[in-house]
C-alpha cells in the first residue's frame, strides 16, 4: 500500500516497483485498474518511464465496444490498464489473462464492490491511495483484507513449491 499526498509520484513508484518485480520475480502481465479519465495518463507513465516506444507500447488501455475490448485483450501486452466498469463485463478476459501484479489506483474513487476485489486476483498487488484512509474504515478494511489475502496466498504457494523441492 502506498499511501501518500496526491502529486507525490506514487505512480511513478508503482512503474518502478512493477519494473523490479518484472526483472527479479517473474513478473509478465500487470493490470493497472484506475479511473477512466487516467488510464492514458497511466499509458503514457509507462511510455516514459518504462521505455515503451509509440509503435509498440507494453502499456495497451482497454477500451472502447465489445468487439474492439475482445480484440485488445487477444493482443499481447505485458502491461493493460482499465477502469472499473471493464471488471463486470471482460471478467472472463481477465481472468485469463490472469495478471502477476495489480495496481489499484486511487480506490476509494472507483466505486468497487466485493465482486470486483474478488476479479483481481494476483500474486503481487499494490494500492495506491493519497486519501486518507481514517475517514474511510470500510474502504481501509476492504483493502488491508484484499492485500493481505494476496500475500497470504503467495506464500502459502511459495511454501508448497519449497516443501516438494525438499525431499
């Protein structure tokens, strides 16, 4: 969780940290779920900071009807960036392509519901929020359970991998 004032970068920290668990951990596919109106700035982040070129970006906005969304989502992208309303209807899409870190941007603007905290399953997650948390107990539980969960999980898998490699 990265909880700091608006403007402060916690984009850019959230590239950088996406970056290092692409190149240490395995990362491939990152969902960045964020507002409407920020999923190109967040293409454009990755454009920048990630090294991306305009012919090929590794950062593809989810967006537009039915049949352009199922077409984006079939493209090979390492990076896909969508707003809430995608999760009810690509929830088969993403589940799919089943990313290895999600980025939460900004939650307590989003509107989700459990059903949506359920879709973004991962191994890694990271939430970014430059609200404060206090004034919103709900929102606060929702997220320590969901990171919470993410970790528990992927330690219980990590365990399970290390007990078969040890006769």
């Amino acid at each position: 969780l990265l909880a700091d004032e608006r403007g402060l970068g916690k984009g850019v920290q959230a590239i950088a940290a996406a970056l290092l668990w692409q190149r240490h951990f395995g990362v491939q596919r990152v969902l960045v779920l964020c507002a409407p109106a920020q999923r190109l700035a967040w293409q454009r982040a990755w454009q920048r900071f990630a090294g991306d070129s305009q012919d090929e970006p590794t950062a593809q906005v989810i967006d537009g009807g039915l049949h352009q969304r199922q077409a984006q989502w079939s493209a090979a992208s390492g990076v896909r960036i969508i707003a809430p309303d995608a999760l009810d209807s690509d929830a088969a899409h993403l589940a799919h392509w089943a990313p290895d870190l999600v980025i939460v941007d900004e939650p307590q603007g989003l509107g989700l519901h459990s059903g949506h905290w359920a879709a973004l399953q991962s191994p890694h997650a990271l939430v970014l929020c430059g609200a404060p948390l206090a004034e919103e107990p709900e929102l606060m539980h929702t997220l320590v359970a969901w990171l919470d969960e993410q970790r528990l999980e992927h330690g219980a898998r990590r365990a399970a991998l290390e007990a078969e490699e040890d006769p």
